[in-house]
C-alpha cells in the first residue's frame, strides 16, 4: 500500500485544545519536516520557510487555512507534542 507524507501526519494525536487552534497539526508537521530536509535547525527557520515556500506547497502539500504558522506556535505544539504517538505512526506505516 502507498503511503505519502501527509497520510503519516493525519493521525499524529494533536495536544492542543480543540477549538483553539488557528492551524492544522498537519501543517504544522510538515513544515518542520519540509525545514529539517531543507537544512533547517530551529522554529524560526520552520516559520522563515512557511513563509517563503508556504503559498507554492498550498494545495498539494499543505492546507494553510490561516497563513503561515508563527516560531512560537512551532514551539509551543513541539513542547506538547506526544513523541509515543509520532513513533507508533511509524511502526504503522
């Protein structure tokens, strides 16, 4: 069975409060793995290429209902973020 980036992400348990969240946790994790592949190390940098490559990955890789998600919106979900739930995704897969 084929499986892409995006389909990995879908079901990475999000920890933030429902209803409160300007941005997709998909996004979110996509950005940060698009940055790392790209030679990114930090929030900033995963803001910096939401940013600059964000509008041209719209539609195909990303959903970006609210714009390009802030350095400290990256922190903060990585701060809460299950890594148990990253890795059963990946045994899944």
């Amino acid at each position: 069975m084929e499986h892409n980036l995006s389909s990995y992400v879908e079901y990475v348990k999000d920890p933030r409060v429902v209803g409160r969240c300007d941005h997709l946790l998909s996004d979110i994790l996509l950005i940060a793995i698009c940055t790392y592949i790209t030679g990114g190390t930090d929030y900033q940098d995963m803001y910096m290429f939401s940013r600059e490559r964000g509008e041209k990955l719209k539609g195909c890789l990303l959903k970006l209902p609210n714009g390009s998600p802030s350095a400290d919106t990256f922190e903060r979900v990585f701060k809460y973020l299950d890594v148990d739930s990253l890795k059963k995704q990946s045994i899944q897969i």
